[in-house]
C-alpha cells in the first residue's frame, strides 16, 4: 500500500521548503499536513484531523479557508514562522491530478499585506555579510522600496548592534561566519531582535551578488559602493526576495548608504531612555516623542517622522528651509488644513505601489492608487504658488499623474460607488412582484447580483470580448429566445421549440407536421414521439459561448488585468519618488499643527 498520487505531489513540494509551512490549496481551502498540521493546529488554534493518504494511518491534517488566509497567515507571520503558498495552477480534472506550484514563500521580512504590516513602521529584512572582522549591512523593506547599506569596520559590534537597534529588522539573513559572530551582540544575547538566520552561501559570492544588483541599481550607484562586503550582504539581500516572490523586483531603483556622520548620532541606550519612538513603560508608542509630534495623515508620512526621530539632521541648510515652510503652514491656518484634508484622501502610495511591482494588487488597491494619486496632482497644483524654497522643491518633485488616475478611473469597477448601484439597478429584466414569494425571489437575486459586482473588475465597454462574455451571462434567456424567434421567422416552423439535455446540447425541435419545412442547414440529431430535434452551426456557437461564458469572462479580466498592471507599472518609480516628497510634506504639516496647538 503507498501514498495516494495527490499525497506524492505535497510530499513533493515540501521536500523543497522543509523550513516552511506549506499552505497546499485543496479547492476553497488551504491544507496542512502531517508536521505541518501539528504546528499549524498548536499556533492557529485549529482542529486537528486525518486524510486517507495510502499508509495504514491516516495523514494529519487542519485547513483555513482560502478567503480568509491573510488573518491566519499573519499570526504564522508574526511567531516568526515561513510559509509557502501552494496554488492549483490547472482546473480541477476528473482524472488528471491538478497541477500545484508555490508561488510565493511569505515570510516575516517579505511581508505586503496591509492586514500584517504595521503602518507607521517599516518592515525590514535584512541582510549581513562578515569577512575578516567587518561586517557589509544592506536592509531593505519591500513594501515601500526602501534600499539601504551601511559598512562597519570600527568599534564592529558596538555599531552594529546600535544599528539592529534603530531599525528593528523583521528578519536577518546572514552567512556562516556572521551567524557565529552574532551571538557576541549584546541584543541578540537579550533577545531584542529577531534570530539571525543562516542563507546559501552562493548568494553572498561577490560575483553572484554583483550580478544580482546590476538589473536593480545604476552603475554609478554600484560604483560608489566602497566595500565588497556590501555588495555581498545587497546582492545576497536581492537573491532572496526574488526566491520568496518569485518575480523581479521593479520597485527598488537605488541603494543609498546609511551614513552616520549626516545625522546626529544616538546610540541604542540613549534612542531607549529619551523613549524617541518607543515607551520605557510597555515598549508602545504613548507617551513618546514621537507620540507627541505624529499627527500625520498617512502611514508613509508616519513611517518617515519616525526615521526623521531616529536620525536627527544635523545639515543647517536643510532644518532653516524646514524651519521656515514649518512657520509659512502655521501662519497660514487656510492653507495648512487645506493640505491636510487632500492628504486625508491620500492612501499609502509606498504599499500600493510595491503591489503593484510584485503583482499582488488588487481591484480595490488601483481604487485607492488612484485617489491617491490624484490627490499628489493637487498637492502639487496648491504647493506651486507657495513661495518658499521647500515648497517649490515638493511640488517640483510631486508629479502629476492626471492620466494614470482618469484611466483607473475609466477603466476599474467600483462596487461601492453610487454609478455602480445605479447600473445594478437597471440591470433587473423583471419588474418586482408585490407578493411575498417574489419579494425573496427578488432579495435573492439582487444579493447574487450583488456579489457579481463585488468579483467584477473592470467597467462596461472596456474590452467588447468581455462585454460579450458578460451579456451571455446576463442574457442568455433572452439570447435563446431571440434566436428562436429569429427561427420562427425564417424557416416558416411557427411551432419550433428550444431544449436542451446532457447528450448534445441545445437543440432545436420541429414537429412531425411541419417537417418538411426544415432547411438544409439543420442537423438532425433525434427522433422523438412529437417530431425530430436539430442542431445548427449557430446554435453550436451560440451554446459554446454561454456555457463557457462565466470560464471566458474570468479568463479574459486574467488576461486584461495582466496588461493592465503592465501599464500602471511604467511609472512605478515616479509613484515611490512622488510618495516620498508627499510623505516629507505629510511631517512638515504635522509639525505646524503640533507648533499651533501648543504655541511653539
């Protein structure tokens, strides 16, 4: 007796991520099993049961619905657990096996769901490469674009501790001799940061490293690199995304180096006891400074004040031209509330735009990319006037994207808006009925509908294959009968009938008397008692495309929404250079409310 085909091809696939947790899609769920399932049942609180698997006893198994993932998947996520995302690639057969592949390994700093992340704090996952007492540092966090590298050569553990420190890393990725040397680190002995986690040692080869960043970052930025151990810990640093995303990156175009002397140096024992940005009390953000100073409206402009706390500028140039438009927005109270209510409507342009470079956005992000980006244009348009340098350079640096947010605009359904409820309301082809049968009737078709505007992607009139798709659907009764009559009408066969069974489809019915008016074109396919049945060319056709309707309208939104993220894709870095500015206009505001309210 052996393992079940299916049970050959998971055992297949964990074999290749046996540190993960392999979420192995079964229809609408997501099953463990066998070790997997005994960990996942202990952690997610999940009842634990058995499949036939081909051995005497049965495999473990527990399951989470593919709907609701993320919130399971979080909870792995943040007990430091990695999970591989087992997707059917093929439909259902009924006789071949499905074909399954991973198609993404989620872990702690690979992170893009909004539901995991945290929004005033950046997720990093970094990466360290020591050779000869010195210790190349690159860290990056994926949801926003950030790329940074710092190289230590001095006072080694000291700063590097001081760094792990600063940035709270969600993940480390190291080589071997790094591993050994982590354990001398003050943090790690006390538990203060995530555990150092050992990675192929091909990836930190400088020549693998090096091919790895050359796609991702100019030659002039490479050049500037000073220290092969950087490009080692960077590359190695890309290497691993590409593995755990399996795509390329689009959304890092530049690694900047962390350099100490631009900013006021704090170290890990004093950022703790001036409680910056954490509480000695209960390691929480209330009652810190930045607690005091955050009255940002957006999770990028928070995750900046932060950084701003943590690295003090010490450019005098650059604190008088913040000082001074600080001081032009809190004499201005009409302009200051006006900035902040368009940034009220102004999403995470950083998390949305790293979706769409990885591929995972969804209908609902191009709706908030596109408010968002819409409100960039305007901050842009109320910056312009503002005569002050810092002014001037935001709005210089915020560009305008009137043409990518009309097109999302014209192009992506909205279930929620008032448009949409309208067409769903002319879209019923019965008039309500006042008895309390076809009032459920009623409730039970608008909920369906409902639901199909929820799936819905793209608007009518977009793509006319999907439109026809869509109108099979919706219509196919009234398609049928139109071609019936159509029939009727032509042949001269007044009492021709529609029907359909299981054998052959659709087919068209003459009664024995009126025989002889069937034309050439008409296939006879039965003999019944009350006449003969018939298909045509057409009738084939038009039954091909209704029964496939609902596969070709999935089918076609696939193919278009593809394209459709290849062409919101072409400005991605515009996306993350606008964010930023809007971000750094987010702090300054916050700082002029914070001045007003407490008279600064």
């Amino acid at each position: 007796m052996g393992l079940t085909t299916m049970m050959q091809q998971y055992l297949a696939i964990k074999e290749q991520y046996k540190d993960a947790i392999v979420f192995f899609r079964l229809g609408d769920f997501y099953e463990m099993f066998f070790d997997d399932a005994i960990t996942a049942s202990r952690e997610l609180e999940l009842t634990l049961t058995g499949r036939d698997c081909g051995l005497p006893e049965r495999a473990p198994m527990c399951g989470v619905p593919h709907h609701a993932v993320e919130t399971y998947l979080a909870r792995l996520i943040q007990r430091g657990y990695h999970v591989a995302i087992c997707e059917q690639m093929t439909p259902p057969g009924k006789r071949e096996l499905v074909k399954r592949q991973v198609v993404r390994l989620v872990t702690p700093g690979t992170v893009t769901e909004n539901s995991i992340l945290i929004e005033d704090k950046n997720n990093y996952l970094l990466s360290a490469y020591s050779q000869d007492g010195k210790i190349g540092v690159a860290w990056a966090d994926i949801s926003t674009g950030e790329f940074n590298y710092s190289f230590i050569d001095e006072k080694v553990n000291s700063a590097f501790n001081d760094l792990l420190s600063r940035i709270e890393p969600a993940e480390i990725i190291c080589n071997d001799t790094m591993l050994s040397e982590s354990h001398k680190l003050p943090i790690v002995k006390n538990h203060g940061t995530r555990p150092f986690g050992l990675y192929n040692s091909k990836a930190f080869s400088y020549q693998n490293a090096l091919e790895k960043l050359k796609p991702q970052i100019t030659s002039k930025n490479l050049q500037a690199i000073r220290d092969n151990r950087c490009i080692c810990a960077a590359g190695a640093l890309i290497a691993y995304i590409e593995e755990t995303q399996k795509c390329a990156l689009k959304n890092f175009s530049a690694l900047t180096l962390d350099v100490t002397n631009q900013y006021m140096y704090i170290d890990a024992n004093a950022r703790r006891t001036l409680e910056l940005t954490q509480s000695l009390a209960d390691d929480g953000k209330r009652g810190t400074l930045f607690w005091c100073l955050d009255r940002t409206k957006t999770g990028m402009g928070a995750r900046l004040l932060k950084r701003w706390i943590e690295k003090p500028e010490i450019n005098e140039t650059t604190i008088t031209q913040r000082l001074e438009f600080v001081d032009t927005l809190q004499a201005n109270a009409v302009l200051c509330q006006t900035l902040r209510d368009v940034l009220s409507n102004t999403y995470d342009i950083e998390r949305l735009t790293s979706r769409l470079a990885f591929r995972s956005i969804v209908p609902a992000d191009f709706l908030a990319l596109s408010r968002s980006l819409h409100s960039a244009t305007q901050l842009k348009e109320l910056l312009q006037p503002i005569n002050v340098p810092l002014a001037q350079t935001l709005a210089e640096n915020i560009y305008d994207f009137t043409d990518e947010y009309k097109l999302i605009d014209a192009v992506i359904f909205d279930a929620n808006s008032k448009a949409s409820e309208e067409e769903f309301e002319g879209e019923s082809e019965e008039p309500q009925q006042s008895d309390s049968q076809n009032k459920k009737k009623d409730k039970s078709e608008e909920k369906e509908k409902k639901r199909e505007n929820r799936s819905r992607i793209f608007k009518d009139g977009y793509d006319a294959a999907l439109d026809e798709a869509r109108s099979l659907i919706k219509n196919s009764k009234k398609i049928l009968k139109g071609m019936l009559e159509a029939e009727k009408e032509t042949t001269g066969i007044k009492n021709l009938k529609l029907g359909f069974n299981n054998v052959f489809g659709y087919y068209l019915e003459v009664p024995k008397a009126q025989i002889d008016l069937v034309p050439y074109r008409y296939t006879r396919k039965q003999t019944v008692a009350t006449g003969e049945r018939y298909v045509t060319e057409e009738l084939k056709e038009l039954e091909e495309k209704i029964l496939h309707a609902q596969e070709n309208v999935e089918n076609r939104e696939a193919e278009l929404y593809q394209a459709f993220i290849d062409t919101l894709s072409q400005r991605i870095h515009d996306y993350l250079h606008t964010a930023r500015h809007v971000a750094m206009l987010d702090v300054l505001l916050s700082f002029a409310v914070v001045a007003k309210e407490n008279n600064y």
